[in-house]
C-alpha cells in the first residue's frame, strides 16, 4: 500500500468512524463491508494501525421468542466481529494530508481566540 492510498482509507475510516470510550474510534463492520469492493483494504489497513476486533457481544438470550434460535455449536469466538476498535491517535490531523493538518490548525486557532 502505498502513501497515497494509506491517506485515502484513512481519510474513509475517519469519515466513517465514531469516538469510543477508549480515547480511540470504533468503526462497525456493517459500514466496512457497506464500502463494498474497498472492504478489504479497510480491514487490512485497520490491521496495520494496530486495530483490535471488539470482542464485547450482546448477551444471549435464553428464553423466550429468540431463545430457541441459538445454535448451541456456534461459539462466540467463532462470530465476525460486530466493530474494529482504533487506539488513540490513529485518525488525528497530525497524520492527516495537508489540507486537513491545515484545517485543524485554523479551527484550533479560531477555538483559542473565541476563549
């Protein structure tokens, strides 16, 4: 993957990304295979800046109208991931092309004069 395209997806995951209370950003897998034929660099780009599947799975019930639903074989660890978790500081603007660094910079400074 060259720089270009390594912008390119993480200018994508950062449009398509939500905070998380880690500090860092989730995004959903949903919304990942939603890109279609981009989907697999997504995931691998997520990979190589140290993104973790979330492995936290709503809990299962055990009665009622789903209940008889589950498959007993089917282990949770077994399961796509619902999201991928990004630490800190992988989407900021100190990595970001130009124009967004540029951005930032004039916010920042609108953000400190407005005080």
């Amino acid at each position: 993957m060259n720089a270009l395209e390594d912008e390119a997806i993480r200018t994508l995951v950062r449009r398509l990304a939500r905070p998380h209370a880690s500090g860092g950003a989730v995004i959903e897998r949903s919304v990942i295979l939603a890109e279609g034929s981009h989907s697999a660099a997504i995931l691998a780009w997520i990979g190589a800046h140290a993104g973790v599947p979330d492995s936290t799975a709503a809990k299962a019930s055990k009665h009622g109208l789903h209940g008889p639903r589950e498959q007993p074989g089917l282990a949770a660890s077994t399961r796509p991931p619902l999201r991928f978790v990004l630490p800190a500081g992988s989407l900021d603007a100190a990595d970001a092309p130009a124009a967004d660094r540029e951005a930032a910079t004039v916010t920042a400074a609108l953000g400190r004069s407005g005080s």
